[in-house]
C-alpha cells in the first residue's frame, strides 16, 4: 500500500510540471489553432537562464529563497520575450498559410532552439545549486519532500490564478472572445494581435516556472530537457481535450499519475522484463488511445475550424 501511495506522491509532483507546461500548449492552440512545438524548448531556456542567475547571485548575502525568486522572475520575463519574438517572428507571417506550413516551422523553432542552447550553454549537464530544503515527510506511508510540496502548491497557485485571469480580467475576456471568432473579436475593437502576443508570452512565463520546478526538483539542466517534457505535456493537453484549459489541468494530472504507475509496477507486470527506465512509453501508449478512441479528450472542447 506504501508503494501505490508513494507512486501517487510521485505522479502528483510530475504532473503538476505536465499541467503547467500543457496549459502554454492549450491557450495557444485555442487561440490560433495551432501546436507550438517549440514550447518545450522555452521551458528549456526558463531552466538556463534561471540557472545563470543562481549562478551569479549564489555567493552574495542574499537568502537562497530570495535568490530563486529573483531567478524566477528573470527567466518568466527573458521567457515572456523569447515567446514574444517566437510569435512574432515566426508564426505571424504564416497565420494565413495552410496548417502544415506553422506545423513544420514551429518544428523547426524547437530544433533551431535546442542548438542555440547548446551553443551558448554546452552539452553537458548543468547542477542546478539546492536553493530549497529537501526534508522528507511521512504522508501515510510515502515520502515527500519540501520541494514537492512546494512545486504541488505553486503549481495549484498558477492553475488557479490562471483561470482567474482568464475567466475574469478584460485580458480574458478578449482572449476568449479571439479564440472564438478572430474576425468578430476584430470588428469589436479587439486587438487580436496584440491579444494572441500575450497569450504567447503569458504561456511562455508558465513554461518559465515549469521549467525552475523541474530544475529544483532534478538539480539537473540541459539543453535537451524541453523535448521529451514537451511531448508528454502536449499529450497531456491532447488527453484533456486541447483548447480547454481546465482539460489541459486534467490532462497533466492524470498523465503524471499514468507514468508514475506504470513506472513504479512494470516490472512485476512484465516479470521482470522491463523496469522503470521505460515509463516514457506510457505517454506515447496514452497519446495513441485518445486519439483512436477520443480524439476531442476527457473534457472534449471542440475548436471551430477556422476558414
């Protein structure tokens, strides 16, 4: 009984970090209509310039708390930027071009990022410093440590704000009202461009925060980390029912549960054959049964096809 509450612990941790990540996916595709393949490699870039930062500010007088928070809102605005200019750059010019042509240049951001990053900050592995208390708490049976507890709490802060903003705010009002009908929303006074920019940016900060829990929680950054926390985010959003962002919530939960169950009994189930090593195969197995079983997802928002 340990075991399954340890491995729900676990996949409660590492869905938090999926839910935050699919959300960018999500308010994007619900806007525009678009996958933003390049996402992971902004939770990417979040992680290394946070890490700059600690860097730089490890060995003064200031509290390591202090330092992480400093850290933070560095890499959400160099984050909010990066997905300024990704928008901007890249995606604007085709917002009238068939779907494949974004589909194949959002690849292609992801691919030109993940090389940039590795020029500018090398192959290896980075230590990400231990700014935060790692203390283990008995929880029924299961361990958790403070930084778990932490990315948990943050991330149900984020989650919640988030709907608020939207739900809530003239900002919110506007995206919503873009994601439904650009045209109208146009005719109405709305700024479309300007509303689908920050869209970019305010998933950019969210993949910026995903991208210090996962540094703080693994104490390892890497050039490469964004890719394979990109697809399994973007599965979670497709097994929420993408464009929705309570689905995408949902999504992220549920994934990190799957992958950390399947993780923590494989072995027994395949008699020892496979181990814990191949817990990635459970996202792909989840991507592939939603899709020939449920394509619009659990919550099942369906985005109007746009002309």
């Amino acid at each position: 009984m340990s075991i399954l509450l340890q491995q729900i612990v676990n996949g409660l941790v590492q869905g938090s970090v999926y839910a935050l990540v699919a959300l960018g996916y999500t308010m994007v595709y619900g806007i525009l209509g678009l996958i933003n393949f390049a996402h992971g490699e902004v939770v990417m870039v979040g992680a290394m310039v946070a890490l700059m930062v600690v860097q730089l500010l490890i060995t003064s007088a200031l509290a390591p708390v202090l330092v992480l928070l400093i850290a933070l809102l560095v890499a959400a605005m160099a984050c909010m930027a990066l997905g300024y200019g990704i928008e901007r750059i890249a995606y604007r010019p085709l917002r009238n071009a068939p779907r494949l042509a974004p589909l194949i240049t959002a690849i292609g951001m992801s691919i030109v990022l993940q090389n940039l990053a590795m020029m500018i900050w090398g192959r290896e592995y980075h230590p990400f410093p231990a700014l935060l208390p790692h203390s283990p708490h008995l929880l029924f049976g299961a361990i958790i440590n403070d930084v778990q507890i932490i990315i948990v709490l943050v991330a149900l802060a984020v989650m919640a704000g988030l709907l608020l903003l939207v739900h809530r705010t003239r900002l919110g009002r506007a995206m919503r009202a873009v994601a439904e009908n650009p045209g109208a929303a146009m005719l109405m006074g709305v700024d479309v461009n300007r509303v689908i920019s920050a869209t970019f940016m305010l998933g950019s900060a969210l993949a910026a925060v995903a991208g210090i829990m996962v540094s703080v929680n693994y104490g390892i950054v890497h050039y490469y980390m964004g890719f394979m926390l990109g697809l399994k985010a973007f599965t979670a959003a497709v097994l929420g029912g993408i464009g929705n962002l309570r689905g995408a919530m949902l999504g992220g939960l549920l994934l990190g549960l799957i992958e950390s169950l399947g993780a923590g009994y494989i072995g027994d189930l395949s008699g020892g054959i496979f181990g814990s090593n191949y817990q990635d195969v459970f996202a792909f197995f989840v991507l592939i049964a939603v899709l020939v079983f449920r394509p619009s997802g659990l919550l099942g928002e369906r985005v109007a096809e746009r002309a």
